[in-house]
C-alpha cells in the first residue's frame, strides 16, 4: 500500500477556510438560520426548513433574526466583498463606501423585500409583524422599493447637510407602511404598538418635532416642537408611554432636560423641573446614560450629571498655544490609550 501524500498547509489556503456563526431557531421550533463565511470574501445566509428538510440561500447575507412569532427572517446584506475593496483601493472615505442592505423574507409565501443603505433597525421582541428601520436620506429618494411610502422631496445643498435619515414603519406581513423624514433617533415598543421620534424640522438642526406613530390606530401625533435639540427617546414596553431628552441651549455644552408622555392621558410633563429643580441642585439630565422603563412601565430610569459649564472664550492665537501630554508611571492606562478612550471616559 503506497501512503497517500499529504499537501503541507501554507498561507494561500486560509482565505478558503470558512466558519459556520449566528445560527439560530424559531420559537415555533419550524425553522433554523446560520451563516457560512469564508475567511476572505462573499458568505451566504442560509434558511433550513426542519419539516421537510428543504434549504434557502441567501447570498451575502448576515446577522439573522427570526421574529418572536416566526412569520419573518430580517437580516442584512452586506455589499459584494471585491466592490468594497475596490473602493477601498481608491481611497474612498468610509461613509461613501458600499453600505449594507436590509432584507425581509415573509416565511409564509418566501417573498424578500430589499432596502438599500440601511442605517439600523430595531424589531419588537413580542409577536408582533411591525418593525422599524432608517435608510440613509440621499439613497432613499433613489430606492423604488419602498413603495408605500411617500417619497421624500428633493433637498436644497442646504437640507443635505443635515444628519437626519428616513424613517419606515412598516408592517411587511399586511403591507402597511409609512416614512418620516430627517429623523434623528426612534424606539419602538418591545409588543410593535408604538413608535416614538425625533425629527429635524426646516432648514437647520436647531428646531425639533418630537412625534409618535400607533400601529394599531396607524395615527400619528405631535408631542412637542420647537427650537432645541433632543438626543434620547425611548418608548416603554406596552407602548402606552415614552420619555425624551430636550434642550433649548444654542451653547455647545447643552443642560438636556427629560420630558415624559402619557399616549392614553395625552398628558406631556417635564419630569426634571423647571431648569432642573427636581434634581441635584447644578445637575441635569445627561444625554449619555441609559434611559429606560422597568418592564411593568411603573419605574422610570435615567442619569444625571453635574450641568456642563460654557468653554471660556480663547484669548491665544494659535501660535501662541503649547500643547503637552502629561504621563505619570502611576498611571493606570498609558497615555496613547488615555488619549485613544478620552471620549468614551468623559461620557462615563
């Protein structure tokens, strides 16, 4: 018997290795997802129907979910592996290059819906068919397949400055669905029935709407808007109640109040006081910590820290300035990690 002769391994073979992740499945036990990725290049989503064993590919799909009643696969699709390194290539800067997509297959008649230049997306984690996601505002004029939504106006150069994105509530199971421009931050209810919002309104950053949108009456009403800023909203588990972070401060070292909001009362109340006076005398909400309900929607939490004092007006030109970074042994962390997480330390 002659010994087969064994090929050494080297380097030119690890991009062909692949690796199976995110595998999952379906609360009713019917349907089971995972992904197969090679080390380098495009991976494929794959949906296995337990039942009969039958198999669907998704090509360059990820990050499956299977909603709680397991009628729809959500995921994203991420744009081909040589497109993106192409542009890489040429230098092309990070928020132009290809972004992903979102895909919805209804398992039920195996239909996909596609989005591109998905922002985020968040799903209910009770059985319900609403989900909400944003698309960046620029591709979402060119993308035809939100079809039952409006479609946005076209903006003037000064419009496309803005941060905001386009907002789809969507129901893919009865086909219901609606959008919202230049908005800013979202949250949706963990049972579907309610989406809250913040949208810049006109022309500039410096006034807000804050709104939210029943999925079960498919109405949408306006909470609050004026000339400000909000950076937080969250909605409660029940969807019957949602508090928001607000500011009127023009400075850029803003004291964010917190207001909350009753949907069946329709009653708006700022729980913080009056410039602050239910809190810590000199504190204020901050904007960094995480706000939310306890599953009951009885108890409201949040974070507060001391109210940011205005950055004093630079009296030195440029050339007048010394800039030095000071390390002491002592030192936990070194100072290029220091400097690194800066942001990140002053938010905690």
């Amino acid at each position: 018997v002659i010994a087969q002769k064994k090929i050494p391994l080297n380097h030119t073979v690890y991009d062909s290795w692949k690796s199976i992740t995110n595998n999952s499945i379906s609360n009713d036990g019917k349907w089971v997802t995972y992904e197969i990725n090679p080390q380098e290049g495009d991976g494929n989503l794959f949906l296995y129907n337990i039942g009969n064993s039958e198999c669907d590919t998704i090509p360059r799909g990820y990050k499956p979910a299977l909603t709680s009643n397991s009628n729809m696969l959500i995921f994203k699709v991420k744009p081909q592996f040589d497109t993106v390194r192409a542009a890489k290539l040429r230098k092309v800067k990070k928020d132009k290059l290809p972004s992903d997509s979102l895909g919805i297959l209804t398992i039920s008649n195996g239909e996909v819906k596609k989005y591109a230049s998905l922002k985020s997306i968040s799903i209910p984690e009770n059985e319900s068919d609403w989900l909400a996601f944003t698309l960046k505002m620029q591709s979402a004029e060119a993308d035809t397949t939100v079809s039952d939504t409006a479609a946005p106006k076209k903006k003037s150069k000064k419009k496309e400055k803005q941060k905001g994105e386009l907002l789809v509530i969507m129901n893919p199971i009865t086909g219901d669905s609606v959008s919202f421009e230049n908005v800013t931050k979202y949250s949706i209810s963990k049972n579907g029935n309610l989406c809250a919002f913040v949208r810049i309104m006109g022309d500039t950053i410096d006034s807000v709407q804050v709104s939210y949108f029943n999925t079960n009456t498919k109405q949408q009403a306006i909470v609050k808007s004026s000339s400000g800023y909000s950076e937080n909203i969250e909605a409660d588990k029940n969807g019957t109640q949602f508090v928001f972070t607000y500011s009127g401060d023009t400075i850029k070292e803003k004291a964010f109040e917190l207001y909350y909001y009753n949907i069946p009362n329709s009653y708006l109340e700022l729980v913080t006081g009056e410039n602050h006076s239910k809190l810590n005398t000199g504190w204020c909400v901050s904007k960094d910590g995480k706000i939310y309900f306890n599953d009951t929607g009885s108890e409201l939490y949040f974070g507060t820290h001391p109210i940011p004092v205005p950055v004093q007006k630079d009296t030195l030109t440029e050339d007048e300035k010394v800039s030095v970074d000071i390390w002491n042994w002592k030192d936990i962390q070194l100072q290029p990690q220091q400097l690194k997480q800066l942001e990140k330390e002053k938010k905690r």
